[in-house]
C-alpha cells in the first residue's frame, strides 16, 4: 500500500470496514433461518400425527420459509367440498307421518347436558344464587327435557358400534324400527310404504349392475338421489330397472323376505330445477292408480298441502327444523292420488306445453306443472348428512378456540353451505344470519348502480343492527352468494362488506368462483392486514391458495393442483389443527427467538470491533484474529441458535393443543415486537460495552502474566473473544426452556470448541499462527486474569437479563410460564380438576365452534331453568 | 398402521408404509428434555452464590493489586534541555541525549522488579502498522528475501532489509540505567520476552542485515552479530499492543529495593514521539499473582458481586411482599383478565 493512490486506498479502506462492521448486519442470520426452517419443515413432514393412514399421505411443507408465518394466522378461508366435507351424502333420518326414525346426531344437545350436569356438580356459580337449585334443576330438566333424554340415549347406545355405521356408503340410517320389514309392525305402515315407493320410484337415477357384488349401485343426478336409492334398497325397496316408460323395483314387503317386482309406468316427469326446488313423477302402479311422487324444498311441499294432507306437518316441521340445526339437509316427501280423468286432462295441457315452440315454452310448462303439484298429502321428510371430514367439527371447535376466524368460500348453493355450516358449528340457531342477497327478479331490470345502492343499503343495515346489538352473546353469521359479491367485492363496496364481515362469527360465500374466492382472500389479506391461511383441495381453490398469505392444499381425491400451488399439504382438514396451533406456534416462537437473539449476538459482537476502531485511528485493524471472526458465525455460536430454532418448546404438544389460547401469542405477535427487539439490541450493546471496555480496562497497561509481560493485541482480542463465546452462549442458554442432549451438546460444546479450537490454532506452526502461537497454553493459560476476566465478563453480561426474566415471571407471568410451571410441579396431575378447568377455559371468545354452540343451549336451557324455577318458585307456598 | 387398509394387496401397503413416518423420539420431537424453570429460589440462590463468589474474588484482586509497588516516571518532557524549544529538532538533532532522573522507592519492593517505558499516543494497532512485518523472514534465514507486506521498509536499493518492516524499524532505542546510592543496579535483559517468540518466531540463525540503512532512520538500530532469537528488545517491541497507551517490558532488576532508597536513573532520550506529543514514562513494578497493579478487576467483582446480593435482597423482599404461588392458575391471562373473556 503506497499513500500515493489516494483513491485506491479510499477504496480498500471502505471495503476494509464494509467488512469489518458486517457483523452488525447478520447476513448469516439468513443462512441460520435457512437451515432452521428447512428442518423444522422436516418435522412437519416427520410428524406422525399428521400422517393420514387411510390414503398413506404425510404432510407436506412444500415451502419451508412460512413456518413462522403458521403461527399467527388470523382468518382460515376454506372452501367446503372435499376440504370440510367428503362429498358424499348420507341418509341419517327421516320422518314419517309425524314420527321421527333414525338415531338422534344431536351431539350439541348431548354435550350441553353433559355440562350442565357437571356444573351442577360443582355449584356453578350462575345458578347457585338459587335456592335448593340442586333438587330443582334435577327436576324441572327430566320435566322439560324428557324426550331429548330418550334421544340423547339413544345418541350414546349407537355410538359404541360406529364403525358398523359407515358400513354402507351412502346410508348412516340406524333404526331398527324401520329395519329388516321391522316397519310392518309400526301404526301408519300405509305411510311408511308410500314413503319407501316415494324415496324409490321419485328420481332421474339410472342403476348400475355390480357384477361382482350382485348389487346396483345407481347413477344419480346429484349425491343426494344417490343416497336415497341407497336408502331405499336397504329398506327393501330396490330401484332395479329403468326402461323408457317404466319404473321397475324389487319389493320386499312380507317379514318373509320374499321380493315382489313391481313395475310403476312413469307418465310424466317433472324435473328439478334450482327455481322450482321440487321434483314430481306421475306413476301408475299395477293396480291401474295413479300417484303424483313429489320431493321437495320442505318451504315449497308445505305451501302445496292440501287441507287434509296437513295431518303430519306440526310434526314434521319440528323435526325439519330439528335436523336442519344439525346441518342436515332435508327434503319433503309427499304425493297425490290422481283420478283417471283428472290426469288426462292435465296431461293434454301438458304435451301441449310441451309441444309449443317459442320463448314461453318455459314458462308455460312450469305454469301447468304447477297445477299438477297441488293438492299434495305430506308423507314426511328425509334428511341426509353432507358427510364431513373426519375431525372437522372438533377442528374448527379448537381453531375457533384459538382465535381464529374461519370463513366458508364455497360453489355450492347457499342452502347446502347453510347445512354444512350447522354441522361444522359454524352457525348454529339463535344465531343472526345476514344474508345478503341482490333480488334475482330486478337483475335485468335494474341498472347496475341500482343494484350496488340496494347491497350497500343491506351492508350498512346489518352493519348498525350489529352496533346497536346489546347482548354480548348475540352471534352473526355472513351469508353472501356469488352474484352479490361481484357488487360487493368492488372498490366502492370492499371495504363496508369487510367491516360487517369482520364483525361476524362466521362468513359463508356461497355460489363464489375461484376468481372471486381469490379476490375475497386479497380483500380480507389486505384489508385487516393480517395473515391469511386458505385451504382448499380442488383446482377451483387454486386462486386463493395462490392468493392467500399461506395456502394449504388437501392431498385428497380431487387432483392435485392444489397441492401443487400450496405452501403446505395435508392428507385431511383436521391435521390443520396440529398444523397451526402446535407446529405454527412452535415456529412461530421459534423464529422470533432466534432472530432476537441474532441480533443480540451479532450486536454484542460487531460492536467490540467497533469500539476496537476508536482506538486505532479507524485503520481497521481488528482487535480479534481473522480466523476467530470467520469462525464466530459459523461454528461457534451458530449451532445454539440452531438447535434453539429447531428443538425449543416452550410447552409440549399436548399442552398446545389443551391450551388453545397459547396460539393466540403468535397473531398477537407477542415475541417478535419492536419492544422485544430493541430490548435485546440493547442487551447486546450492553454486552458489548462491558465486554470491551471490561477486558480493555483489565489489560490496560499493566502486566497480565506473573513474569511481568504486558498484553498484546492477541492475548486481548483473545480474552475480549473468550468473554463474548461465554456470554453469548450462557445467553441462549437463559433463553432456552428445553433441554434435550441436543441442545446441551451444542452450547457447552461451542464452548469447549473453542478452547480447542485455540489450543490447536496456536499447536499449529507459526507461519500459520502468527500472533496466536501457542497463545493459551503459554500466555492466557496459566495468568489468572484471563479466567477471571472470563467469569466477570460473562456473569456482568447476563445479569441483566436474568433480572429481567425473573421480574417478569415473578410480576407478570406469561401462560406458558404459569403452565411450565404447573406442569414443572406436576400439579396438573395432583390437581386434575383444576388442569382440566384451566383448559377448558383456556380459548379465546369465540362465537362459532361446537362448544360455543353447547354454552348456546346452555344459556338457553338455564334461561328455561329460571323461569320454570320463577314459576316453581310462586308455586311452592301452596305447595308447601 | 397401514395395515388397516382392508383388502389392499401387498404392494401398495408397503407403497403406503413407505410413505409413513418413521417414529422415533427425534422426528416427533419428544425427546426427553430437562426443562428449568425460573423459580425464585432458583433466582435468589443464582445471586448469592454470584455473591458468595465474586465478593472473595474481588478482596483478593483488589488486595494482590495493592500489593504491587509501581514507580511512575514521565520524562519526555523533563529531558528535552531547557535551552531546546523545538522538542523535534533537539530530539532529531545530534545533540547529547543524555538525562538522569531520580526515582523515590516510597514501599519496599521485593526482587523481581520489571522495568516497563510506557509509550502514549502510539498506534503501534494501526493496521498498516501491524501489518508491516514479515514472520518467515524472522523465523528462517534461507528467507531474507521474503519481505512482502514490510512495505515502506522493505529494502534498500534492492537489498532486503532483516528485519524488514516498520514495526522493527521504528524500534524504541531509549536506554535506562540505574544505579542506587552509586552502586550500579544491573538490568537482567533476559526473558523479558514470549518464550515461544524467542523459541520458534525468530531464528537463531537470523541475522540483522541491513537495518536502518535508508534515508530515513526510525529507531534502534541492532547489533549485527547477534541472532535476532537473542534481540529480545525487538521481540518484545515487535508484540505489537493492543491499545495507543502501551508498556513494554524493558528488563528486570533481581535486588530487592527498599522504602526509602533513591534511585537514580541514568537513560538515553533517544527516541522521538514529540512529533505525534506522546508521553514517554519509565515504570518500575512488582507483579502479583494477577500481574501488575490494576485495582479494576478487584473493584468491578465487588461491584456485581454486591449489585448481586442487592438484587438477592431485592427479590427476597418482593417475593414476601408480594408472594406467587408458582403455577398458580389464577395469574393465567383468562383468568386475570375475565373482561377479555
């Protein structure tokens, strides 16, 4: 280097200190998350509990750099067939004239009771104000609740033989009432058979030959037809044959098992359409009589009762109503008996109809088939379960749990998303529903902005019927079809519909595209500015996969495109669970601590450089030896972070997912805040300066060593390096909470590497060496002040955060802490009642979910109980 | 296990059971882990026994300290001759350099005593200062020729320079001599330096050629005939220190000198830092088992070692005015905050 080239020596200076003063800027904090998240991506690969045994799919994190980003999610947007369902219809129930068969599904019913019996137990609160609450509650429940007792029995014998359920595809029925001709015996059998003829002859279906089975399984229209010839071959009446004009079925009528086949002659066919909601066949049996079949939208069959038809319909609607709480969807089921006379001259009109040619031929065949399906005797009512995905209530129970809000984008009709929103706890009654909806007749009418005006009117409505709610247990749930949401998704809109949506339990789009589920996802990603997780399983979620903050794809049946746009892959909608709330917690606290500590480390560290240049005349000297800076980052403090990064628990599994609140840390975004990082910047600068200045003022100028040898650079920069690998690593060993042999391994032997790593430098020869020949054993070794020097460093370096975490714990406590600490005294196995109540309470508000749907009926039972206990209360002087 | 899939033929199950996870402890992260818990006991014993260790420590430093007996001598100013006003030219000029000082032994000081020069406002850490030596050249007398990084001092007209550089060449040439009560005191001049430096750094088959024959002279010059593994002076000077402020050693004097005694020191005001106004300070020292006198060590043990026991105090007293009952579910968030819930 010769003075004279001013420039070229500019130039190598700054590159000189560009160098130097890159410790304060980790560029390897980005290969260290590199290596983390690839590993902790492994363990959700590795994890056995995510590992789907049916279809012999792991999980799959097909990108590694979003495992934090798991761990603060706030809105799941999921899309509903084949992700929350399996698209598979089962026949659950029905109700035939006015009797309900079929084993009562009403899980919520039966965990309310469950819990209020428990609370009973141990004095709730809430009733305990009551006098002799105990003798009463027990009584006025079996007077109120006796049938739904019977039921929920029946609820708990047929849970046992589960498996036997699922035996058919297609048919869940469990009643031997109606079993194996067992029905003969029931009151109204003449009912009974027509609603058998009805489930079997009233249909578009076409049946298939099972060759192998001797079986038919049918070609339907839709799932749901499907289910009900299944339903119907099981009852005994077998859909065998269809031909042009005939119905052909096996009959099995007789206890003796004997089978009879019919053939009904189909005269006319009256199809389903979304408009009509009701199909019809107009039969003649053998015995020469003609029927009209209808099933239908139960709003539509009620509304066409004749008057003496109506004998069923108070029960039938109970129960209607009964099992669309549950999510089932449900159909009506009735018929007429035609005279001869009075169907040909219906048919006439009809083939006319059908005949005419031109832009009324719609209309007119729907106006004449419209006479024809009047005047309908009601039958009963079936109801089949759009079969969920194993898991997927109990899911989204703890999801909800956890914090988070769960939104359905679905292509099905809103009554089908409706349904499913009711089986998954979604919605549940008594709850608000908005819908909103653009009246389909004006579309061509109106003009657009009139249309937009109308939606924005709806969305300020239920936006201020929400505001001015008083109850704080009211719950809303968003109904929003497709066509709306064109309007209501544009930039005018946006922003009103997201208010009112973020303000509701539970939003279901139903009819949406995958564009639009796509433009939903943006709008909720950038609209609240919070993580966004889309699941999904079909090509039409693509789009907001892609769009999503994460997207997870179902590895299912349907292809797989959504796999292959998504982040992460799961085999069901149920491992999304242990996805987030264990593995996305995790990470989530994971990442934050070990970039923390990053920047603390490498802030400790670059600062010493630093301060080491003020004393050089900026020439850029290092006070450390080049090899002791390359090996910093890269095998000296890199492995502890690592193993922080890659094994740290702050609780187990199985308290995560007992604790579904701890989730909430990450959207929170509780340890990754600009508090939290400028506090451990500052540690680090702390650190810096007491070790610097500490070690520069213990070797200052006087001698180190007995002989009477003053301190070089090297013996400096070596001690100041000594104190620094100390303080860093008893740091992160403050940091950490587990402890396996990894982690013990990687910092105390960074540690000892060290020291070797110095013994075996200065072994080497000079020429390699240089300043560092034989530096421990000869200089630092043996002098005393270079271990106490250590020892102070170290300890003045952490006491600081020591204070800091033991006040915290001691004044402001965090959950884990409290729970490492229950489960540190094993209290939670002395004390069970209280782990269990403490976990049970452990979730955030929530209104949507199986157990908020339970406290629900709870509240509305206990409101039952104070006015029975009111009544009994007035009665009791007389009583007594 | 994915032999529950009925009916499936061999293949694939073992297709599916490829697929499946391997369970082990490690890949479901169940490892078995000790996992410490901040307890306050923990807490409080963690700074008594800090206490408990720092507090002797300090005692001990501080008194090994104040042990040590360290004469002081700034002279840089006191030799340049009041007739001289232009400390650079007196200092560059040929002029007697001669200056005698007298040194007051106010506390016994038992044999060895080093004797240190102190150089102030030297920065022999500049890089390019550092950087300017050449180790093989030292080490090997087949490799005089290896002067790269010696830059401006590498050789002269082309003959190299042993040793080569500018830390050799700006070696400091003050020479001290001391005599109590007229009786000369020797200076032992021996193992003032590294071993290791001595033993295998430079070479006892290393001769001094050519050193300080350029235009410009900066310090010492070296006896030719004597290997550079015998020059401890410049072994000792080429450890180049860490800091601006720097002692080095000068030799050790093996008589004991006693409170009271005068000494008088004889040295040769040879070498010029008044042209960057540094100091220059003669140093005599006992050492201790912690080396020479330096009361930080002792004072810093004390202080964390009381700011320890303070902060045991502290959270003794806090934890029975205000006592947590660890695992205490009534501080867990849902149920502190029942607003929230």
């Amino acid at each position: 280097m010769i003075p004279r080239h001013l420039e070229w020596l500019g130039m190598s200076h700054l590159i000189t200190a560009l160098i130097l003063y890159g410790y304060l800027i980790p560029i390897s904090l980005y290969v260290s998350i590199e290596v983390v998240k690839v590993l902790q991506a492994t363990f959700i690969n590795q994890d056995i509990l995510m590992y789907d045994e049916e279809t012999g799919t792991p999980a799959d994190a097909r990108t590694s750099n979003l495992n934090e980003e798991l761990g603060q999610v706030d809105t799941i947007l999921s899309d509903k067939t084949g992700t929350l369902t399996c698209n598979q219809m089962d026949f659950l129930k029905c109700s035939i004239a006015g009797t309900q068969y079929g084993a009562s599904s009403s899980e919520v019913e039966l965990a309310a009771a469950k819990q209020i019996a428990s609370d009973l137990e141990d004095g709730d609160s809430d009733l305990s104000n009551f006098p002799l609450r105990h003798r009463k509650a027990q009584v006025s429940w079996e007077n109120i609740d006796k049938v739904d007792e019977i039921e929920l029995e029946t609820v708990v014998t047929s849970k046992g033989d589960e498996d036997q359920k699922h035996a058919i595809k297609g048919f869940g029925f469990e009643d031997d009432r109606l079993m194996n001709c067992n029905w003969l015996q029931e009151p109204n059998v003449d009912d009974i058979l027509l609603f058998f003829r009805i489930l079997a002859v009233c249909h578009t279906a076409i049946p298939e030959l099972n060759e192998e089975t001797g079986g038919f399984t049918y070609e339907a229209e839709s799932p749901d037809e499907g289910s009900f010839l299944v339903a119907a071959r099981e009852f005994g009446f077998e859909f065998c044959r269809r031909t042009q004009s005939s119905i052909f079925t096996r009959e099995r009528i007789s206890a003796s098992g004997q089978v009879v086949e019919r053939e009904y002659k189909l005269l006319n066919l009256l199809d389903f359409t979304s408009k009509r909601k009701r199909m019809s066949v107009i039969v003649r049996d053998e015995e020469g009589q003609i029927f009209l079949l209808c099933k239908g939208a139960d709003s539509i069959i009620f509304d066409r009762l004749s008057k003496n038809g109506k004998a069923y319909l108070e029960a039938t609607t109970k129960h209607l109503n009964d099992y669309g709480e549950t999510g089932l969807r449900t159909l009506a089921l009735s018929y007429r008996r035609l005279e001869e006379k009075e169907y040909s001259d219906w048919n006439n009109e009809f083939q006319k109809a059908k005949a005419a040619v031109g832009a009324d031929r719609e209309a007119m065949l729907e106006r004449v088939s419209d006479i024809m399906e009047k005047e309908l005797i009601l039958v009963g009512a079936t109801a089949i379960e759009d079969k969920l995905q194993k898991g997927v209530p109990q899911c989204i129970d703890k999801l909800a749990q956890a914090g988070l809000k769960i939104w359905v984008l679905t292509g099905d009709k809103m009554e089908t998303a409706i349904n499913i929103g009711f089986s998954c706890s979604l919605l549940r009654q008594g709850m608000k529903q908005i819908c909103i909806t653009t009246n389909s007749d004006s579309v061509s009418n109106d003009t657009k902005q009139a249309i937009k005006d109308n939606i924005l009117n709806q969305i300020t409505n239920a936006t201020q019927m929400i505001k001015l709610e008083k109850d704080p247990h009211a719950a809303f749930a968003l109904i929003i079809d497709g066509k709306t949401l064109t309007y209501a998704l544009e930039d005018d809109v946006k922003l009103q519909f997201l208010g009112l949506a973020v303000d509701c339990a539970s939003v279901i789009c139903c009819r949406v595209s995958p564009k639009q589920k796509a433009l939903v996802v943006r709008l909720v990603k950038q609209g609240t500015g919070k993580t966004t997780l889309a699941i999904g399983d079909g090509a039409n979620d693509v789009g907001m996969i892609q769009e999503a903050d994460i997207g997870v794809g179902i590895s299912g049946v349907e292809g797989m495109q959504a796999v292959m746009a998504s982040d992460f892959s799961i085999a069901q909608f149920r491992f999304l669970e242990r996805l987030l709330v264990v593995h996305g917690h995790w990470c989530y606290k994971r990442i934050a601590q070990m970039i923390c500590y990053f920047f603390y480390k490498n802030i400790a560290f670059g600062l010493t450089i630093f301060y080491f240049e003020a004393y050089t005349g900026f020439s850029g000297q290092s006070v450390y030896d080049d090899w002791y800076m390359i090996l910093f980052n890269v095998c000296l403090t890199s492995l502890p972070v690592i193993s922080l990064g890659v094994f740290e628990q702050d609780v187990s599994s199985e308290v995560c997912l007992q604790f579904p609140a701890l989730y909430q840390q990450g959207p929170k975004n509780l340890f990754f805040d600009w508090y939290r990082i400028l506090g451990w910047m500052a540690n680090g600068l702390y650190s810096s300066v007491v070790i610097f200045f500490g070690t520069v003022l213990i070797f200052y100028e006087q001698a180190f060593r007995v002989d009477g040898q003053t301190s070089d650079l090297a013996s400096l920069g070596t001690t100041m390096f000594t104190c620094i690998i100390w303080a860093v690593n008893c740091q992160i060993s403050l940091t950490m909470s587990h402890f396996t042999w990894i982690q013990h391994l990687f910092i105390w032997g960074s540690i000892v590497t060290w020291y070797l790593f110095l013994m075996m430098y200065g072994a080497l020869s000079p020429n390699l060496s240089h300043s560092a020949y034989h530096l421990l054993i000869e200089a630092l070794g043996p002098a005393p002040i270079y271990w106490a020097t250590t020892l102070l460093a170290t300890v003045a370096c952490i006491l600081p955060y020591l204070v800091h975490i033991s006040f915290q714990r001691c004044f402001s406590p965090m959950d884990h802490h409290i729970i490492q600490e229950i489960k540190h005294y094993k209290k939670d196995i002395e004390d069970q009642s209280m782990w269990v109540r403490e976990s049970s309470k452990a979730r955030q508000e929530t209104k949507i979910g199986f157990t908020a749907r339970v406290e629900a009926k709870i509240r509305q039972l206990k409101g039952k109980l104070h006015k029975k206990q009111s009544f009994l209360n007035i009665l009791s002087p007389v009583r007594t | 296990m994915a032999s529950t899939s009925v009916g499936s033929n061999d293949l694939t199950t073992n297709r599916r059971q490829t697929k499946r996870p391997k369970y082990s402890k490690f890949t479901q992260q169940e490892l078995p882990a000790c996992k410490p818990i901040l307890t306050p006991q923990a807490v409080i014993s963690a700074f008594l026994i800090v206490t408990i260790v720092f507090i002797p420590i300090g005692v001990a430093s501080l008194i090994a300290s104040r042990d040590v007996v360290e004469i002081v001598d700034r002279y840089e100013a006191a030799c340049v001759p009041s007739n001289w006003t232009d400390n650079v030219a007196y200092i560059q000029s040929t002029a007697d350099k001669t200056c005698t000082r007298t040194l007051h032994v106010e506390k016994r000081m038992k044999s060895p005593i080093y004797v240190y020069y102190q150089l102030d406002n030297f920065y022999q850490n500049h890089r390019r200062y550092v950087k300017s030596r050449n180790d093989e050249q030292l080490r090997d007398a087949g490799k005089a020729n290896s002067t790269s990084g010696c830059d401006p001092e590498r050789d002269v007209n082309g003959v190299p320079i042993v040793p080569c550089g500018l830390i050799a060449w700006s070696m400091f040439n003050d020479t001290y001599s001391f005599s109590r009560n007229n009786n000369n005191v020797t200076v032992n001049k021996k193992e003032i330096s590294w071993k290791s430096d001595r033993d295998h750094k430079f070479g006892s088959d290393v001769f001094p050629k050519n050193f300080q024959n350029g235009n410009i002279t900066g310090g010492a010059h070296l006896n030719e005939s004597i290997p550079l593994s015998e020059q401890e002076d410049l072994i000792v000077w080429m450890r180049t220190a860490a800091l601006p402020t720097f002692r080095k050693l000068y030799g050790k004097i093996e008589v004991d000198l006693e409170k009271g005694d005068e000494i008088k020191v004889v040295l040769q005001n040879n070498y010029n830092t008044y042209s960057f106004s540094g100091k220059k300070k003669l140093v005599l020292s006992t050492t201790s088992w912690l080396g020479g006198k330096n009361d930080f060590l002792g004072i810093a043990y004390l202080s964390v070692g009381g700011l320890s026991f303070f902060l045991a105090m502290a959270f003794t007293i806090v934890y029975f005015v205000k006592p947590r009952q660890l695992g205490d579910p009534s501080y867990l968030s849902w149920n502190r905050n029942p607003s929230g819930h």
